[in-house]
C-alpha cells in the first residue's frame, strides 16, 4: 500500500462543507458536494492507494487530478472536483500548491482536453511535469 494520506469520506465532506465559505479563496471552484460526490471521489481515491506507479507526491498528484477530471464521474464538476481534491490530497500530505487557482484550473481543463487514453502515461508524465514545478513541502517553520 501506498505511504500517501488519501481523504477519506469524512474528510471529503468536512473539506467540502470548509469550502463553502465564501472567504476561501476554492469557494468559487466548487462543484456540487453532496454524498454522491463524496462516495465517488473517494472510490475513485481507494484506486490510486495501490502502488502500481511511481511513489512520488508529483506522480500520484497528476493522478488524482487526472483520475478525478478525466472519468467523468459528474454531469458537471469534474474540473472543479479535480482541482479541490488535488489541493486536499497535497495539504494532508504535508505539500502546497504554489501557483495561482487559476493556473491550476487551466491546468484542469487542459488535462479534460486530453483525448482518451491512449497516451495515458504520457499525460500523467505531463501533468506531472507542471506539478513538479508548484507542488513544495510545506515549511514546518
């Protein structure tokens, strides 16, 4: 099994209920979080905890933020539910993500644009390359 943290349901839905303050800055990245979306990002979740890749926090991250937003789980929300999960997955591991919302939305649409998976590791080797570049431990200081 993997070392990595992965949010289980009551962290799923304490993170989504935590969002919804307006004065946090992924309140208007939200899709609709309900116990629907909690039991299919955190299926989707039990997926990625085996170790059939690279151990990395970069690698598993471009994971998460392809499995979520490529599998199109939700009628809509897959970017966003992409993008909120990402950014839990990097906190409870001790990482932040140093780049803007924005860049990491674009980051999400890109990665929805991606066409099948034929390619597959190739992508993930991509999004992966875009993480290595934002996603830093956070200080202990």
């Amino acid at each position: 099994m993997s070392k990595w943290i992965y949010p289980d349901k009551e962290t799923l839905k304490w993170w989504g209920e935590y969002l919804e303050d307006p004065t946090i800055f992924l309140h208007e990245y939200l899709p609709l979080i309900d116990g629907e979306w909690v039991n299919t990002v955190s299926n989707t979740l039990e997926l990625l905890k085996f170790d059939h890749y690279n151990d990395e926090i970069h690698h598993k991250a471009a994971h998460v933020l392809y499995k979520v937003c490529k599998n199109h789980h939700f009628i809509d929300g897959n970017k966003r539910s992409s993008i909120i999960v990402l950014y839990l997955f990097c906190i409870v591991n001790g990482y932040m993500i140093t780049c803007s919302p924005e860049e990491i939305k674009k980051l999400a649409k890109q990665t929805a644009d991606i066409n099948g998976s034929q390619n597959y590791e190739s992508d993930i080797k991509n999004i992966q390359k875009i993480l290595e570049g934002v996603i830093v431990p956070i200080s202990k200081n």
